[in-house]
C-alpha cells in the first residue's frame, strides 16, 4: 500500500471535524512525499508537480492552523509505506489529482458544519488549496 493510497483511505473514512482534519493533513503530507521526488525539470509536468508541491504545503500549513486539528507530532512514513510506486508521473498526477479532489470535498463539508470560525477559515483555505492541485494535475499534460 502507498502512502496516497492509505491518506486516501483515511479521508474517505474520517467521521468528524477532527478526524477530516487530521485525515487532511495526512493527506497533504502523503502528496508532498510522492511529488518531491518526480520533480523533474526536463519533464513536461514539472512546472505543474512544482506548483501541486506548493498547493500541498499551503494547504498543510492550513489545516495546522485549525483549532480542532489533533495535537501532531512530525510524521514519518509508516514503515511498509511508500511515497509512491515508481509508476509513471503521469499516473501519479492523476492519483494525487483525485486524492486532492476528495481533499477538497470532505474540508468544503467541513467547513460548512464547523463550528469554530477557525476551523471554518483552515477548512475553506485549505480545501482551496486542494482544487488548486486538482486543478494542476488534471489537465497537466507532458
């Protein structure tokens, strides 16, 4: 199992505030890892994976923000994780770009139930960061 594939199994189940945050960050985390190491200048897709990585930290640095957001120690991959699965950058882009958009969905619905204003400015912020690298990777081409 990759790290994309376990942040998104973990946003898809997250049931409240602090869970969909905690899932968020994670999954912000797990897009950094696996876009860092296919940043590739002579790649078609590098100015767009360059531009996803900053989106990513964005919204990362968003969701810390939020008041409701568990205490987080620095995260290491867990072992038996990888980043990525050394597939094409091109498949990644498309993995990352759908892990996003589920990103951005469950922190919009989070935002909307959020009691603290906090919480609703870390979800609104950071789930626009999450359509930014939808939008980035989707329609990259090489």
């Amino acid at each position: 199992m990759t790290r994309i594939t376990a942040a998104q199994h973990r946003v898809q189940q997250a049931s409240n505030l602090a869970a969909v945050l905690d899932a968020a960050y994670e999954a912000f985390e797990a897009m950094l890892s696996a876009i860092h190491p296919v940043q590739d200048p002579a790649s078609g897709l590098f100015a767009a994976f360059v531009m996803a990585a900053a989106s990513a930290a964005n919204g990362r640095n968003a969701v810390a923000l939020a008041p409701s957001l568990p205490g987080r120690p620095l995260l290491a991959v867990p072992a038996g994780q990888r980043p990525w699965s050394q597939e094409r950058p091109e498949r990644l882009a498309e993995v990352v770009a759908g892990l996003s958009q589920l990103v951005a969905g469950r922190l919009a619905q989070a935002a909307a139930c959020a009691p603290d204003t906090g919480d609703r400015a870390a979800c609104t912020h950071a789930a626009r960061s999450a359509r930014d690298i939808c939008g980035l990777l989707s329609t990259s081409r090489p």
